[in-house]
DNA sequence: ATGAAAGCGCTAACAC
DNA sequence: GTGTTAGCGCTTTCAT
C-alpha cells in the first residue's frame, strides 16, 4: 500500500465561474451549455473554451432545484442475480437513451419492505417516473406511487390490479398454456420444481396457472420440490435426483426458471433418462444460455427486452399507443417445444 | 387497453406542508425528520404523525443543495450480462447498506467514450464517491476523476497507474500463473479463446500474462480464437470446435471466461474428447454456475465480492487499513484445478 | 428546545 | 442576443 496524496480538496467549479473566465453572464453561460435559446456563434464558443479549459461540470442539483425537472427514472427490480432483469434493463436503457432521460436501478431482494424503502429514497430525488417489477407492494409503498403524481409503469405481469400502467405477460397463463402442452404431448405425472422465494410472485401464478390447467385435464400435480439460495444449476440437479428419488413415476418436471431446468436436464442425460421419452422437462423466461446445452430446453419466452423497452416508452411519453397513463399492455409468451418435450 | 384516469398531477408537498399541518417550524420540522439536534418528544411526535399522514417525501435535491451533501455513490461497470460485475455490485451494496450511502450505477458497454459522458452525468449530482472498473480511461475522464475532490476507486485491475486509490487483482500475474500451472501438468500447445471486444484490457493482461508465463518455459501460444456477440455458452461450443478442427495438435485451451470456457466443456465432453487427458481446459471469474456442470472447470477466482466490498469501505471511510486515500490493495485470485488439467 | 434569516447553484420569466 | 431578478425547498448559522 503506497501512500500517494489525496487529490487536493477544492471547491467545485460553478457557473459563475465559467462566467468569469469567459466574460459572459451567468444567464448565457447556462444557456450555451444547455443548448437552449438563442446564443450568438462567438459568444458560444467562448463560454464553451472556458468551460473545458476549466473543467467545469455543471450541477445537476442546483439545476434541478431550479427547473422543477429531473431526467432521472427509477427503476426497482427485485435482483441482479437472476439475469432476467439485466435484460429488461437493457431494454429501459435502450429506449431512453434517445429522450435525455437517465434510469438509475434500485434492488429490493425480493423484500416488500426493501422495495418500500427504496422506492422512497428514489422518489426523494424527484424522478420523472418509476418502473418498478410486479404488481405486488406493500401499502405504504402502493400510497406512495399514487400520490408521486409522475407516470409509474408496473412491469413483468399483468395478473392484478395497476397503480397506473402496466406492462407485462400474464404468468397464470402461461402457467395454463404449458399445462395445456404438457397434457396434448401425453404426460400425466407433472412435478413442479421452483424456488422457496415466498415473494415470488410471479412463479407462484405460473404454478397455479398449471394446476389449473391440468385440472381441465382432470389431473393434479404428482409432486414439488423448493429450494433456496446456492447455485441454481447445481440446485436444479440436486432438485431433480431428490424428486425422481421420492417419485419415480413422475413422467414430466416444470421448473419455475431456465437455470434449474438447465440442472436438470443436465442431470437427466448423465443419469441416462430417456428425455424427451421418459421424461418431460420445461423451464420459464427463454434465457440465451440454453442455446449452448446439449438439448435445446422447453421454455417460455419472458418477453423481458421488450417489456423493459414498452415500459421505457410509456415512462418517456413516446409509446405508439399515445395514451399518457393507465395503460394495460399484455405481451404474449411464445411457447418453445426445444427437444424436451414429446411431440 | 383500458383508459383508467392517470392520477391527479398535485404539487408535491414540502415541509411548509408538514410545518403548518403540525403547528411546527419548518426548521424543527426538518430537525425531526432527519433525528439531528434536540427536539421535545411531544413536538417530535406531532411533527411525525403529520409527515405520514400527508405522505410527506422529503425533497433531496433541495436538502443536498442546502446542506453541500449527497449521499450518492456512482459505480460505474462496463456490463451488466458479464455475471461479473453483478457480483462486485453486490459486495458494494453490502458494505454501503450501513453507511447511509446509496449506490447509483451506470453501464459503459465497455466503450471508454460512454464511460466519459457517463461519469460526467454522474458527478454532475456531485456524488460523496466515484467507484468504477479498470484504469484505462480517456484522458477527460481521468482529469474529471482527479479534478472531483472525492473519493475514487478503480476497481478489479491493478495493472496500472491509479488515480486516486486500487483495488483489485493483476490479471497478468494471474495469466502468468496459469501458464505456470499449464506448464507444470506437462501440456504444450496451448490455445487462447476469447472475446473479440478490444477495450476488455483484463482479458487482455491475461492473455499477455499467459504468454510471458509461456514464454518463461520456452512455448509460445499455438493458436487463438476471438468472438463478439451471441450468447456465450453456444459460443465456446463453437469457438472450441473451430479451433481444434483448425489446430488439431492443441492439447489446452485457456479461455478468457468461464462462459466460454463451459460451452468449450460441454463440446469436448460431447465431442468424447479426453478432458483432461487429451486436452485440457481452464476459465477465469470462478463463477457460481459451474458448480452445476458436469465436470468442474479448472479456474481462476477473480475476487470479485470482496473487491466490491473493499472498494465500497475505501468510499465509506471505513477500511481497515484506515488510510483515506491512495490506496492500492491487491488480492490474490486462488487457483482452482477443477477435473480439466491434468495432475 | 425552537425559530428567523440567509443562501446553496442554478433556471424561469422577464427586461432590454 | 443578452442581462437582471427572483426564487426552487431545503439546511446552516445564529438568535432567543
């Protein structure tokens, strides 16, 4: 460890400043780096020297304080860790790249009262608008979002009620729709396999989704199997030998993500099952890694780029329905049959 | 769609509000809500049952103006689908969570001029702390970093001239110790596979570190093969197919991740190549997900968690080390032989 | 323990 | 095309 000096403390540059140096009012020196108004080729020139020469950057807090605007959206997402809300934030980030608008991403943890207390520490900065994942929150939170008087986008699914907009899948069918798939290819003893998260909103419809559908078949879910925390590669392997072990008649296995299913599908073709013939598997969200596997999983595409994308828009004031609130957008899952199931 | 009524756009409410709804000084009022200095019980409560009722949000960008103080701390990484720097996030939320500092990240895309209008955007909310990845930066943006007078951390890589403070691996030295371990197991025609992106500088130091290890023991690097783009597991499988078929005679590959480096497995499994006989194989980041695979990746742990945890302790004032600037910390990444080398 | 006044650095609105 | 004035909603500082 070296003990190089700190970079010296100074006070950070100001407009008034860039006014001095340059000889141009505060007024116009702000209007120059906000390429707003009228400002003459010479005078621009000048302020814009000063300002790089100086290595101004200018205040967005002050600025904002001022104008009564912020360009920042907030977005709260429940993980990091799980790759599929990387990928909706790619969307976000995509679309508001050309409207001056920043996303800055919160992470609740899959907590009610993490996403409560993030959400008001970002309302605390005046954002122009909130995305936030599910339609789950607690009240305080639900209050908060009415009151913010800002257009708020609850994204991912659609199988409740909206504070304002609301984009997304309905995940109780597509829980339904592979039911359906399940059923039509022949299988009868389904388990399900997931994660213990009890703030998994989403999966817990997509489960009950199932059950319904293979209630019209006049079938009930054969066996489950939870798990939290770990490796979900490994945990989906793990999963399925304990789930084959207590079940063995058990001819189809749906997992509540592509990284457990990838687990065990892994599993599968080690432990010499016959997939598709012996057993079904199919896993949920359509990630890219299951085009490197040995066997192309059954999965559902989660839609997740273009719900981030649809969000944005809606957020931005630019979505083509040009409706400026209260928008009810449900996207359709495409169900892809890969080589795990019997066709 | 349905046209429910976007929510009524009312100003937001200020301590004015919460002051007068509770009979309070503005300046008590906002003496209670942020706990600073002695207020009476009595006023305390008064002034906190109207702030909930109101569903008062306090404004931060007027507190910050006010009070000269964000507590806002700008990360910036250059990926968010690399699975690596999620895990770096993590470890600085971690640590930040007990400090009162928040976390605001930005994504570069691994191209320095976004990384610039990134950082510019960010230290235009005057930040208590700057973290981001690597040492290669344009020249403006490193003399917004030292001009700043805040904190700064360049995290991940410690090959290099710093400005402010260091925490990392040496990716060369851990290139170097692989070639080293690669060596040692008895193989000598080794091939590199890695991505095609010309500012990953880590991948880069790697790859000269393997060939200086290399070349300490008379070998130079057989063959290389690069890609952009795609989903990394399908790519290591082709990448892998490609240059074995173009350099039969290679008996490793060093892949520049594990991504790759686990479609590169898959395929020589499936391929019923001798692994780690006939060849051998090895990644970098020790990523959770080869836990799952099918044989253990032989490896390199790139430190990540404790490399986030540590940068964030250096913004916080509350490293160990209790030195407050300039710092350089440098960990040792542990190498992990995995079943894919020889011994 | 509480309040009054000043001002943080910028921009809206208006003059010139 | 450019400058002046008056705040934005808080917190600092100083009185009481």
């Amino acid at each position: 460890m070296t003990l190089a000096p700190r970079p010296e403390i100074r006070r950070p540059l100001t407009l008034r400043d860039v006014s001095e140096a340059s000889g141009v009012s505060e007024m116009t020196v702000s209007r120059v780096l906000r390429s707003r108004g009228d400002v003459s080729e010479t005078t621009r020139e000048r302020v814009l020297l000063a300002a790089r020469t100086l290595g101004y950057v200018p205040n967005k807090i002050a600025g904002a304080l001022a104008s009564q605007r912020v360009n920042l959206v907030a977005v709260i997402i429940p993980s990091l860790s799980n790759m599929v809300y990387p990928e909706v934030m790619t969307g976000i980030s995509q679309v508001l790249e050309d409207t001056g608008l920043q996303p800055v991403f919160g992470v609740t943890h899959y907590l009610p009262e993490r996403e409560e207390s993030v959400l008001y520490e970002m309302l605390s900065w005046r954002p122009s608008g909130v995305i936030l994942a599910g339609l789950e929150h607690t009240d305080a939170a639900r209050q908060m979002l009415s009151n913010a008087g800002i257009p708020i986008v609850e994204a991912m699914d659609v199988d409740g009620v909206a504070v304002d907009s609301v984009v997304g899948i309905s995940h109780r069918r597509a829980g339904l729709k592979m039911a359906e798939a399940i059923l039509a290819a022949g299988y009868s003893r389904i388990g399900f396999l997931g994660t213990m998260m009890p703030y998994d909103h989403r999966a817990r419809k997509r489960l009950e989704g199932l059950e319904e559908g293979l209630a019209q078949g006049g079938i009930t879910l054969a066996d489950r199997e939870f798990y939290s925390g770990g490796s979900a590669l490994l945990k989906g392997r793990e999963m399925t030998q304990a789930i084959l072990a207590r079940s063995p008649d058990l001819d189809f296995l749906y997992y509540s993500n592509d990284m457990i299913g990838a687990g065990g599908l892994l599993y599968c073709l080690e432990a010499g099952i016959d997939v598709p013939g012996r057993v079904g598997l199919a896993g949920f969200n359509g990630v890219e890694l299951l085009d490197g596997l040995p066997r192309r999983l059954a999965t559902m595409d989660a839609c997740r780029l273009e719900i981030g994308r649809t969000a944005a828009q809606i957020i931005a004031g630019v979505h083509p329905s040009g409706l400026i609130g209260g928008e009810r957008i449900e996207l359709s899952p495409t169900l892809e049959l890969g080589d795990t199931i019997r066709r």
